[in-house]
C-alpha cells in the first residue's frame, strides 16, 4: 500500500479526537509531502538536525513534533518553531525550552515524558514524580512553556496484557491530575505495534511510523 493510503486507513480506524502524528524520522521530504497532500499535518521526528533540516524546505502549516530525547543544547535550533515537545523528562530541560522560547517570543507546548515501561533504558519521569513536579515554584515560574500533557511508551514486548497495564498506569495519572491542571489535554501514547491498545486505554495522540512509511533502514 502507498503512504497515501496507510494514512487513510488509520485515520479511517481512529476515533476523530485522536491525533494521528505522522512519524517520519528517517524518511525523504517525497514521503512527507505524499503525505501531507492528503491532510496530513503533524509529523514526528527524533532528531534535531533532521527536522530543521526538513522544516526548512517543507511547507510551513506542518505541525512539527520532537519526539525523541532532546539534549538542552539542540533546544535552541527547534525552539523557533517547533509545535510541540513530547519528550520533556527534566527539569533542566525544561527551563531551557522556557529560555529560548522567550528569545522567540513563543508558549512552546511540551508533554512531561513518564516512565512507564519495565525496560530501564528509557527516559522519563517515574509516576509518582510527575504531581510533585508540576507543583514545584521552578515549573509554575516558567511562563514561556505550557504543560500540555503526558507521553509515555510501554515495553516493547509480545505481551498484549503488560502493554495494556502500562498505558493505564499512565492514564489513570493523567485522569487524575486533569482536574487541577486545566491546560492538560494530551496524552501521547502508542505506535504501530500498540496503537489500538493505547486508544482504548485512553490516548488521544498516537505516533505512528512504520505502519504509514514502511519499516525503517539504519
Ligand atoms: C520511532 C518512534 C515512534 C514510531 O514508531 P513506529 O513503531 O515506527 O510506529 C513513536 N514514538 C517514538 C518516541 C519514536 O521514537
């Protein structure tokens, strides 16, 4: 099947609240724009040179979404215009987006990236961190950063039930903290493989790559 009608399909077997990011790390400006010419506006990337590199030549009504571990020193290259930050998991990091935000003139959204998954190696805030966090003085204090919300990405595993049990965890977190903090309203969770999971355990923001653009060569 073409990009055009992977991105049909998906977005013909998600619910309308759902927000379909289009994960196009690694892929050429020609899969984007295939695309983006049928609808498609927010894309996904892990890597800060490669998505300046693509925003530069792209259309500019694409809503670019870093994805993957941002170092605090790449902030400021993306800071001018990318939509929003999925993988926010510490406080330095976040007072960095804040500064150069400001130096933009921008509110630049970000999600607090939670821990979720049994596997050690990926980053992020653990569950019971993430309340004390965004009732610390150094967060409320960041006016040129806006806490959208939560991503987390569960263990990479055949096991359908753990995956399932992860994204709960993170739902109910973010259940719970949606009633005192009203700017929340994202909760970023599931890929290709886990997807349909994700949506029935609540997300309304999927990051779906090869599924749309075909597996990926390193
Ligand atoms: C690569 C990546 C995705 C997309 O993965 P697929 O399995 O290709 O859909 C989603 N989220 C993050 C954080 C990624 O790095």
């Amino acid at each position: 099947m073409s990009i055009a009608e992977n991105i049909k399909k998906i977005k013909n077997s998600i619910p309308p609240n759902v927000t379909l990011v289009a994960v196009s790390k690694t892929k050429p400006v020609e899969a984007i724009l295939e695309a983006y010419n049928v609808g498609q506006r927010d894309f996904g990337e892990n890597k800060v040179q490669e998505m300046v590199a693509k925003y530069e030549v792209l259309p500019k009504d694409i809503n670019w979404h870093m994805i993957g571990h941002l170092q605090t020193n790449k902030v400021k290259y993306i800071a001018p215009f990318v939509y929003l930050i999925h993988g926010v998991d510490s406080i330095k990091l976040l007072k960095e987006i804040n500064k150069r935000a400001a130096q933009n003139n921008r509110i630049i959204k970000c999600l607090l990236q939670v821990h979720i998954a049994k596997e050690s190696t990926k980053f992020g805030f653990d569950l019971k961190e993430v309340e004390d966090l965004l009732n610390t003085n150094d967060i409320k204090a960041f006016k040129n950063v806006k806490i959208v919300g939560l991503m987390g990405m569960a263990t990479f595993t055949e096991n359908k039930e753990q995956i399932r049990n992860e994204f709960s965890n993170l739902s109910n977190l973010f259940n719970r903290l949606k009633p005192n903090y009203p700017e929340f309203e994202i909760l970023s969770m599931g890929m290709s493989g886990d997807y349909e999971i994700a949506i029935e355990e609540g997300s309304n923001m999927v990051r779906i790559g090869s599924s749309i653009f075909g597996e990926r060569n390193y």
